[in-house]
C-alpha cells in the first residue's frame, strides 16, 4: 500500500515544519557551540602563514583532527614541536603552537611555552632577544586568555612577561589582579605575590603593602584550617613567612626612603658611541651608580621597629643601562591577534650593559692599592666601604698604612673606623699590635692623601654584523636609546635612588616625561642608516675622553 | 508499530551476526586497551590523551559501523529480494523502512554502549591508579557518548535516505562526505559570515543550515579539559538531542516518500 496525493501533500508539510524547526535549531546552537570549551576559535582569523608545519602536517593529522581526535593530535605535534625545539629550527615551532592551540585551546602549556619562545629564545648570536616577536608573544598570551578566562594562569603568564621582559610593571600588575578576579582558586604565591612586586614596581607602594597584607590572611587562613591537607599547609606557611618578611621589608624601606633618598644624587650620566665597522657599535659611559653598602637589619617579628635604614653609602656595582637600538620612531604595537609573521624590514636591538667599579675614597679614609687590576674585596672590606684602587685609575691617592701611621698621613676619624671595622680590633689596640699593621700593609691597605672618586664604567662591543636576518637595517634613521629605569634597578641601588629615581638626577638625561611617574635617565642619539653601515671606525656620539676606547 | 519493532528486531539480530560490524566492534575496543599504553606520553597529561583518544575511538568506529550498516539495509534486502516477501504480507513500506532504521538505531546503541561501558570502567581504573590531582567523575563521559550516538543516529538517517535511490558504493562516500562537510560546519559559518560576495555568502549559510551539522556533537574537549567552564551545559546538550531526533525525522520522512515511489 503506498500514500495517496493528500498523505503526501501531508507527509511534505511536516517534512518542511521539522526543516524549520532544524534551523531555528542550528541558529540557537550555533552561540553555545562556539564557546572555546566546546569548540576551538574559528583558523580565518588566525594571522600567519603555517610555514614548516603547514608543510610537514601529515594528512593523518588532518584527517585525525577532523575525526574528533583533536586533543591526541594536539599532543602529537607537541611532541613535534620539542623535536624541533632539540634541533634548532626554531622558526618550524610557531607554526605548530598555532595548530596545537587551534585544535587543543584549553591547553595551557602550549600557549605559555609558544610564548616564552617568542619572548625569550628567537635570539641573535650574542643571545640578545628578537624583540620583534614580543607583540606575536603577548598575542598568544592574549588569546590564551580570552580561551581561557576562568583560570589564573594564562593571566600570571601575562603579567610574568609584562614585569620580566617589558618592564612595564603597572600592564604586570594589571594581569595579576585580573587573575585573582577571574580565578577564585588562584595560587596565592604565583598571583598575589607577584601582583604585590608588580604594585611595588610600579611606584604604588601602598597599594603592594594592601596586597601583602592580604597575602599574609590568605596564607594564615590555610594554614589554620584543619581540612586543609599537609603539602597545602607546608606551602602556605611558607608563603605566610614570605609574604610577612617582605610586608615588613616594604614597610621600613617605604619609611626610610622618604628621607634617606634625598638629597638627590647628580647621575653625572655620559656616553659614547663608536662605529666600529659596520653594523658593529661600541658603546660605553660612565655613571655615578650609587647604593646602600649596608643596611640595618630588619626583623619581621618586630613590626613597628624599622632599624635604622642604610648604614652607609657608596658607589656600588649592579645596575644595568638598557641600549636599544630601532628604525626612527618604532613603537610596539598592542597585542591584537597571534600572527608570528614578523617584519623583516624591522630592525630592533635591545642590550643591557652591566655598570662597574664605581669606588671612592676621602683624604684620611682607607683603599686597598692593587698593583694591578682584578681581584675582589673581602665582605669586611665591603662593611667598612673600602675600595681597591689600581694603576688603571691613575697615580695611587696615598701611602701605605704602615708608612702613614708612622706619621706620614693623618687618618681621619672616619679613616680610623674604616681601618677598625675592616681589621675587627679597635684602632687603639691596632696601633701597638706593628705584626698586624705590617700584615694589612701588605695585603695593600693605604691611606689616601687626598679624595679620589671614579665612577662605575660600562662598555661593551654590540655586534650586529653576524644576524643579517634579524637586523636588516632597511630604514634610512634608526633612533640609539641609552636609559636607565630606577624601577629595575637592585634594592640596594633603590634604598639611594628611590623606586622611581626621586633620589636622582641628571643635568642633561633626566626625563620624566616618557614614563609618567618615573625618573629616568635617558638619551636618544638619532642616527642614520650610512652612521651604521660605514666602514671606517668613527666617533657617532660623545666625547672620546669620557671613557678610553683602547681594547 | 508493532510490525516496524519486529523488523527492527530482526534488523539488530541479523546486525550483530554481520563479522564485519563485529570486527569494528572488537578493533575499538582493543584500541582502547592500547591507548592505556600510552603511560609514556608525557607531552600532555597521560589521563587527557586517554580521554581524548578513546573518545575519538568510540567515535570512529561508530561513524564506520554506522555507514557500512546504514548504506547496506534496504539495497541488501532488494538484492536478496525479500523485500519482495516482506512487503507482500500486510507490512506498509513506510513501516518496513522505520523498522530498518529502528533496527540500525538499536544496533548502533549495543555497539557504542559496549565500548562505552568498556572505556568508562577502564578510564575508571586507570584515573583510580593515576591519583590525580583534580580526578572527574567517570560517568561523565557518558556525555560525550550520548552526544556521539545522537551524531550517528542522525548519520545513519542520511545513509539511509540516500540508500533509497543510491547504490551502497555511490551512497558510502556520498555520506562520508556529506559527514565531513557537516563537522565543517563551523568553517562554512565563517566563510558566510566574512564573505565578501553575496552569492558566496548565501552558498555556504545554505550550507550551513541544510547540510546536517555533524560538528555540533563534538563534546571531547570539555571532558578532556575539566577545569573549562561551560556556559548552559543543559541546554547546549539537550538542544543537540532536539536537533538530531528532528533533522533525522526529517530524512525519515523524506526517504519514507522516496521509498514509497520507488518501484521495487
């Protein structure tokens, strides 16, 4: 028995309702199916193309990923990518962190590890990082997150590379804080820790006390609940401990620099910039790169007593001037979407130049004299705030301690407490003791005649000849920036200068507009694109008597 | 119904005697024992490629149980001729074609059930082993299942609609690829979306909307990655239930008025 016309006629009309009803259906679907926890973001709006993984993609990997074996393909060429991290081809690894965080977007390492190889490890020769990948970089950190919003983890990644690599510790900060937002079950240590540092910084340092307060609760609130379980308990007690000792840290170092930052240090900041042949720059200057030699001893048991701050000061050695050479007028733009497509045309170089053997010494104060360079001083020496002076720093500034105490240079009073401090007996007893004053004659202490201060020195050699595919020179004005952040400089250095250099300043390079809020030392040198690829050596910038050049 | 219920019966009961679908059968299931080899697989956490995989196993093979049985239901029963025998008695075609595809629906569910249960036990065990930090509830992965078995039993719709008026070679890569288009769904909703010419627009939003979407019963990733959050997890599930029983009821009709005209 078949249909007639009208069961037909019926049978179509209903067949036509349901297609309807499937429509409407999809068009509902289609908003809760495109979460990323259920489905990957769409590939069009993926930027770049996918190169060696494009190419060596078998059609398995297709085929398996299109059959519902995602995740399995994911972790396939994952294992892909790390081979080729082992070999080298660096530049096949992007391509597949693209697919992998397409097909698996819930999978944090990949994001987190595509990341750090673009931030870190596309390197030139000398190991001076690719800063144009850093955009591709937070891309990806960026794209992690909007996948993966809920966690906390995609957001310490962020604010990690915002405070390591960027420097630009409010944008840190303001991943952290999202992180602890978004994710009620963030890891007090890894989030709220660094969110205190990142506050801190960035010259908020209220606001990094509030944070260790509250980091302190958060810890001791785990650590005296009876359901948490031991390996919980073990870690938040250290937590609690750090947070505590660096509550109490930030505190006495919030009251004394108040005072103890002023009044401001003349930087005294210069340099000079030498070609040296083409594409390879010598760049050196000197600085009065100042800190705290000791500092009272802070005891977090003791709350409300904040010691005494810095002891003494003196130059020290440890902070860094960013060099960072780019085409005219660069400035890196905002992570929008993933594309790690770099421009080829681009050239940036980025270096930090590590600043030394600044030393100082009074007429009547104590110095070690070395007859040649080299060597470092003892943590008594250190204590006492006594330098060692060679040849290299000019004509020896005084007479040997024996000599002098035999009534050939008068100590001063401060001379007298250096000697005291470094020997460990009082400068009474040292006077009679003449085996003890003939042992640190020997070892080369003296006594200066008159003052002598050298500054702290850097100088290094950047060659950029040897990575012609990372430093092009296609513009025709490239911009040499020389600066120094207070906010990046070591807290022994901050304990004088100030977190935001408010402790510092500079007749020529002090800039306070680049960085609202912060104090740098800065110099822009303008240079052309002949300036870099000449082949005579040559003076670009500053004076050829500021630092010798000799090798 | 009582006579498109005895079909089905018989379909199942001739089903399960078929090597073949047996074969798919024992080979997924066996997969799924190699793939708790898989301790070495440190790349990604061992349980989430255990998930990942057996799920996409399951799926698998259900997708060429599904296939190979649907393709082959009403063209076996002309060549064999007794669909002369059948509809010779007082059985109406639109009954004899529900029952086949009830028969193939009942199937399938033996076949992906027995993997599931399989899977679900030793995923039980092996994550009961692991001590995992954050472990899932094994039964959870029966969501993904039942989304996997709401895909086939609309695949299986199609296969059987289009083994109305196809022969089963024709209709085995007509399905497949009508099977992959439908998971590319995703695809061709962008490309109507972003595309520029407006016939190209309308092309691949048609497409969209009538090719059968296979896509949206993928539901790995949230099991392979529990700490996701999905928004309105009921409601996404239930609605992919409503379409599949709908789209399919719609390729039953179809092919109940293909079926009815067709001289046999």
């Amino acid at each position: 028995m078949r249909f007639n016309p009208s069961q037909r006629g019926s049978l179509l009309a209903a067949a036509a309702f349901l297609a309807i009803c499937v429509v409407v259906l999809q068009a509902r679907i289609d908003p809760l199916r495109r979460q990323p926890a259920i489905e990957p973001p769409k590939l069009g709006k993926v930027g770049g193309s996918l190169g060696n993984a494009g190419a060596s993609l078998p059609f398995e990997y297709t085929l398996g990923a299109l059959s519902g074996f995602r995740q399995v393909i994911a972790g396939l060429l994952w294992v892909r990518s790390d081979t080729f991290f082992h070999s080298g081809n660096y530049d096949a690894i992007l391509p597949c962190i693209r697919l992998i965080t397409w097909l698996d977007p819930n999978w944090l390492d990949p994001y987190a590890t595509g990341a750090w190889h673009m931030m870190y490890n596309f390197t030139d020769t000398d190991q001076r990082s690719d800063r144009r990948y850093l955009p591709a970089g937070l891309a990806l950190l960026k794209e992690g997150i909007d996948n993966n919003s809920g966690q906390y983890d995609m957001y310490k990644e962020m604010g990690w590379n915002n405070y390591d690599k960027i420097k630009n510790f409010s944008e840190a900060a303001k991943y952290y804080k999202l992180g602890m937002e978004n994710d009620k079950d963030f890891d007090i240590t890894q989030i709220e820790h660094a969110l205190a540092h990142s506050y801190e910084k960035s010259g908020q340092t209220e606001l990094a006390i509030a944070t260790w307060e509250d980091a302190v609760k958060r810890h001791k609130a785990i650590v005296d609940d009876p359901k948490a379980t031991p390996d919980a308990k073990a870690r938040n007690q250290q937590g609690y401990e750090n947070s505590r000792r660096n509550l109490f840290i930030t505190r006495v170092r919030q009251y004394h620099r108040k005072t103890q930052t002023q009044p401001p240090v003349d930087v005294q900041f210069s340099a000079q910039v030498v070609r040296v042949r083409p594409k390879v720059l010598e760049i050196s200057g000197q600085w009065n790169l100042i800190g705290s030699k000791a500092y009272d001893p802070t005891d977090a048991n003791k709350p409300n007593e904040f010691g005494k701050g810095m002891l003494s000061v003196g130059p020290v050695d440890g902070a860094r001037v960013d060099v960072r050479l780019q085409d005219a007028g660069y400035q890196m733009p905002a992570p929008t979407e993933f594309n790690f497509d770099v421009d080829s045309d681009l050239t940036i170089m980025q270096d930090a130049l590590s600043t030394r053997g600044g030393k100082t010494v009074k007429a009547g104060g104590i110095y070690v004299w070395r007859k040649q360079e080299g060597g470092s001083l003892t943590p008594d020496q250190n204590k006492a705030q006594i330098y060692a002076f060679d040849p290299k720093d000019g004509a020896n500034p005084g007479i040997p301690l024996a000599k002098a105490l035999a009534g050939g240079a008068a100590l001063s009073p401060a001379g007298q407490q250096q000697l005291a401090t470094a020997a460990k007996v009082s400068f009474a007893e040292l006077r009679g003791d003449s085996a003890k004053i003939a042992d640190l004659t020997k070892q080369g202490y003296s006594v200066a005649t008159s003052d002598r201060s050298i500054l702290g020195k850097f100088k290094r050699e950047i060659d950029m000849s040897k990575d012609p595919k990372m430093y092009g020179f296609k513009s025709d004005k490239y911009e040499l920036i020389l600066s120094i952040n207070p906010a990046s400089a070591p807290d022994f250095v901050q304990d004088r200068i100030g977190l935001m250099g408010e402790g510092w300043t500079d007749k020529r390079f002090l800039d306070t507009k680049t960085l609202p809020g912060v104090r740098l030392i800065r110099q822009k040198i303008d240079l052309s694109r002949t300036d870099l690829l000449g082949t005579e050596r040559k003076v670009l910038y500053g004076s050829p008597a500021v630092v010798s050049t000799a090798k | 119904m009582n006579v498109a219920l005895v079909i089905a019966r018989n379909t199942i009961s001739e089903a399960l005697r078929r090597k073949v679908l047996n074969a798919f059968l024992m080979v997924g299931v066996a997969v799924i024992v190699l793939t708790f080899a898989f301790g070495q697989f440190q790349a990604r956490q061992d349980l989430t490629i255990v998930k990942g995989m057996g799920l996409g196993i399951i799926s698998l093979a259900g997708i060429l149980i599904t296939i190979i049985l649907s393709i082959n239901l009403i063209p076996n029963e002309i060549e064999r001729r007794t669909i002369y025998t059948i509809l010779s008695k007082p059985v109406r075609r639109y009954e004899f074609l529900i029952g086949k595809y009830l028969g193939a629906l009942g199937t399938l569910l033996l076949n992906i059930l027995a993997m599931s249960v399989f899977f679900v036990i030793a995923f039980a065990i092996k994550q009961a082993l692991a001590g995992p930090e954050n472990p899932i509830n094994p039964l959870s992965l029966f969501k993904a299942t039942l989304m996997i078995y709401m895909q086939l039993l609309l695949l299986s719709s199609l296969a059987i609609f289009l083994s109305v008026f196809t022969t089963p070679l024709v209709n085995f890569f007509l399905s497949f690829s009508l099977f992959i288009v439908g998971n590319l769904s995703s695809f061709t909703q962008d490309l109507a979306k972003n595309g520029a010419n407006p016939i190209v627009k309308g092309f691949f939003l048609a497409v969209h909307y009538i090719v059968p979407n296979f896509g949206n019963f993928q539901y790995v990733n949230p099991l392979v990655n529990p700490e996701v959050q999905v928004k309105s997890e009921f409601l996404f599930l239930s609605q992919n239930v409503i379409y599949a029983l709908v789209y399919a009821a719609v390729l039953m009709i179809l092919a109940i008025l293909a079926f009815d005209r067709r001289e046999v």
